[in-house]
C-alpha cells in the first residue's frame, strides 16, 4: 500500500514538473476592457518582462498579433520592461524588440515603453537600440489620452519615481513596470489608469500564497494583488503575466501574456 502511495505521488510530481515546464511555452492572447463602455476610444496591445535569459516565446508570436489586431486598430504597441536578468543575454533581448519595433514601423504604430528593476543598468545607447520610444519622465498624447511613464530604480536602493506634470483635463494612463509604484506617487488620484508587470503574475503558483508571502516582498502581492484588472483607489490597473521567466525557466499557473488593452 506504501508503495502504491509513493508511486502516485511521484506520479503526481512528474506531472506538476511537466506542465511546469511546458507552462512558458503557452502564450496567451487576452483582451482587456479597462472601462464598462464598449464604445473604445483607445486600443494599446501591451506586453512585458521578456526576460530573455529564459523566454520561450518568440518575438514573430507578438508581431504576428500586431499585424492581426492591427486590421481593427491599434493605437500604440507598450512594453512594459525587463529585457533581461542576464547581462550575457541583452544581444538577444534587443533583438527582439528591435522585430517588434520593424513590425510597428512597417503599420505605423507608435512603440513605446519603459525599463525595469533588471534594467536600471543599462546605459542610454543600450536602450536605444531596442526600437521603443522610452517615455520614462515623459508622456505622448494619443486619441486624446496621456501615456506617460516612470523610471525603475531596481530593487538594490529603491528609489520611487513621480511621472511629468501631466496636462489636465485628460484621461492619464501611466506605464510603470512595478505596479507597487501607484502606492508611492505623491498624487495618485492624478492617474486614471496604469499599465504595469513585473510580477509575472507569481510564475510558480504555489498554495497559500507562499511566494508572495515568504519569498517576494512587494506590497501589492500581499495584498493579493498580482495580475489581471483591479481597482486601487482612483486608479484601474492591470499587471500583466509577462512573457519571459526569471530565475528559473518555470511557471506554474501563470502562463506568458500578450495583451489588447482597451481603453
């Protein structure tokens, strides 16, 4: 009887371990409505955390959804942050955005975006040559909106960033990779809506919350807070899954996220 319990439970590991690994080779493609009225004034297709050290999805998958969403328009292409982990590994990360970025020019669709913690290294010419249009202490106004972004200072010596004096009487959308950012702004009621990763929407889920709760220490988490659409104050955020991996090349309940984010 001992045996037979061992053996499903190993059966069972073998299993877990599988789909662990097979997890960051499914992407999925979610439409996310930010406002009840399904009257889109704004449509942004938004992905983040490449992590190239350890991503499984190639950059043809997001381009291949520019070009099909692009038929009912797109407005702006975002990336949220987090090109890699692994400096070793920055060639391929900007390669990446750099086929992003050819597929936005070849639709004339803006590529906008800002770094992340495992970004704040990289110099002003690194970050050029990945193709976006980096709206950290900035903003562009589209359709109407204010997209503006923030600085990620890394996680070594904190640092909490205020985005540019935004105009008034429009609606401000706010790209931060670290979604704990909105609970530092010197005025956060000022942001109608924020884009943001970095939390990989946990990547390996574990029961009772033990990564957010032990292994983690962002705020949000542990408010569970971690991914999707949620209100915090004034301010309708979504965090995004990501694409990539980091530290390990597993997920578990989190599968990689490319995102049409309407507004």
């Amino acid at each position: 009887m001992v045996e037979i319990i061992l053996s499903v439970i190993a059966l069972l590991i073998l299993i877990l371990l599988i789909w662990a690994l097979a997890e960051p080779h499914m992407p999925q493609f979610t439409v996310i409505r930010m406002n009840k009225d399904r009257n889109t004034s704004l449509r942004v297709l938004f992905f983040s955390d490449i992590h190239s050290e350890y991503c499984f999805i190639k950059p043809s998958y997001i381009t291949s959804l520019i070009r099909r969403e692009s038929t009912s328009g797109i407005d702006a292409v975002v990336f949220g942050g987090d090109i890699t982990g692994d400096p070793s590994k920055l060639a391929r990360g900007t390669e990446y955005l750099q086929e992003i970025a050819g597929c936005c020019r070849e639709h004339n669709i803006p590529f906008l975006g800002v770094t992340g913690n495992h970004d704040c290294n990289l110099t002003k010419e690194q970050e050029d040559k990945c193709g976006f249009t980096n709206i950290e202490n900035t903003y562009v106004e589209i359709k109407g909106h204010v997209i503006a972004g923030i600085d990620d200072s890394g996680r070594l010596e904190r640092r909490w960033h205020d985005p540019a004096d935004l105009p008034a009487g429009k609606e401000h959308i706010l790209i931060a990779h670290d979604p704990d950012a909105l609970l530092h702004l010197t005025d956060p009621d000022n942001i109608d809506y924020m884009l943001s990763g970095h939390i990989h929407g946990g990547q390996i889920r574990t029961p009772f919350k033990v990564e957010f709760l032990v292994i983690r220490k962002d705020e949000l988490p542990r408010q569970g807070i971690y991914a999707g659409v949620h209100r915090i104050g004034k301010t309708k955020v979504f965090i995004s899954r990501g694409v990539g991996c980091v530290k390990l090349p597993l997920r578990f309940f989190a599968r990689p996220e490319v995102s049409i984010v309407e507004f």
